[in-house]
C-alpha cells in the first residue's frame, strides 16, 4: 500500500532553474496539499486541492504552481528557484472535502536545496 | 484565525522517564478537529490520533495518552515509560471544519536519552 509517493526525494538546484515535484496518491482522496517545512516554523501550507480541476492559495503560495493533473496526482512547479525556496516539500491528501475533519496522510517528504 | 502553539522547543529526557508535550490552540470554531503527528529522524510524517471538539474524552494508546481540555484550548501529549525510539519532532495541528487548512504547530524535539 504505497500511500502518498513524492519524486524526488531530493534535488540540488541553480537558482533560476525550474522544477515540478511530483505527487501521486492511491488512496482515493479527494483532497491533496503541498506543505513546506523550514526548521522552527513547522509545515506551512503552499497550495491545496479540494477535488480534481480545483486548487487554492495556502499561506505561502508565491514563487508556486500546482497542477491536479487528475484525482491521483498533484504537482508543484518552481518555475525560477530562488534561495528561500529551499525547504522540505511535503505532498499530503485527505478522504473526503476540505471541511471532512478526517486525517491528513503525508508522502515521505523532497528535499531541495537551491544554491 | 487558527493558530497553533507549542511552547516547548525542546524536551530530553532520560529512558523510562515520563514526558508530556503541550499544545495550545486557538480557533473561532465550534467544531474543530485536533491531531498529533510524529516525525522521526528518517523524515515522514506519522500520524498519531484524531480528536474532534465534540469528544473530551481522554484517549490511551499503549504509552501514548492524550488529555483534551476545551476549557484552556489545550491537546497536550504524554509518554509513559518513555523510549530512546520515541525520540522524534512532534507536531500538534488543527482543522476547522469551516476551513479547508491544517494549521501547525512548530513543533517539539524529543530526545530520549539512554
């Protein structure tokens, strides 16, 4: 049972290149989350998906793009990487809408450094 | 707005001892659902229980319980007997249900000492 599956794992990046992480879900939510994580500051929400063909603004969107490709999949593109964006990538889903209450189900986290 | 604390940064304690972490939270809503995740040292995050506003009956699981106070908007976390394998950060997080958002909190950093 793979869960929630994220590629890569981890990524060096030149600042001003572009990159799409990858997120994969089999579990048949209808919600999906990028989070970031940076020491101190916990997870901070980047973009979500409420159901397939939608996605909002979390708290941090900028620099961001999300596509949900399908119910399974939702990536995150930085189209011109910048320093601060080095972070851990956490992708995650949930059962059900937004407004569920039921649990968020996290991938195994991407590393990216941008030099 | 939701927000999550956790005041405790870090915590270490020895191997046996007992630990609680704090969480205090903040929210407008009447219904709300609180959660605890672990993060181990290899990375993932590790789902660890469920609570809604409606139930403030206090869970145990093994080592692991939990006292939900709606009086102090408090969700705090002990381990019993505690284990160097219960060293990990360990985030409490908040979701309303007029929301669509998982707020977080910091965190805490357990180390259990041999």
């Amino acid at each position: 049972n793979a869960g929630v599956t994220q590629t890569p794992k981890f990524q060096v990046l030149k600042t001003g290149q572009s990159m799409t992480l990858q997120c994969a879900q089999d579990m048949n939510h209808n919600s999906m989350y990028w989070y970031r994580q940076d020491p101190g500051m916990g997870l901070r929400l980047i973009y979500y998906s409420a159901s397939e063909g939608t996605t909002d603004k979390g708290e941090v969107p900028n620099g961001y793009n999300v596509s949900r490709l399908n119910k399974r999949e939702f990536s995150l593109r930085l189209e011109s990487a910048a320093p601060s964006q080095t972070s851990v990538y956490f992708c995650a889903s949930r059962a059900g809408g937004p407004h569920s209450g039921n649990t968020i189900y996290f991938g195994e986290g991407s590393w990216l450094t941008v030099v | 707005a939701q927000k999550v604390t956790q005041a405790q940064t870090e915590i270490s304690v020895v191997e046996k001892e007992d630990v609680t972490l704090d969480c205090v939270y903040e929210t407008r809503d009447t219904t709300y659902y609180l959660f605890w995740y672990k993060q181990p040292p290899s990375g993932e995050l590790v789902f660890l229980i469920r609570r809604n506003s409606f139930d403030e009956q206090n869970e145990i699981s093994g080592r692991y319980s939990w006292n939900f106070q709606k009086s102090t908007s408090s969700f705090n976390f002990t381990i019993t007997a505690s284990q160097v394998v219960d060293s990990a950060v360990y985030f409490c997080a908040l979701s309303e249900a007029s929301g669509q958002n998982f707020v977080f909190g910091p965190g805490t950093r357990l180390s259990v000492l041999p």
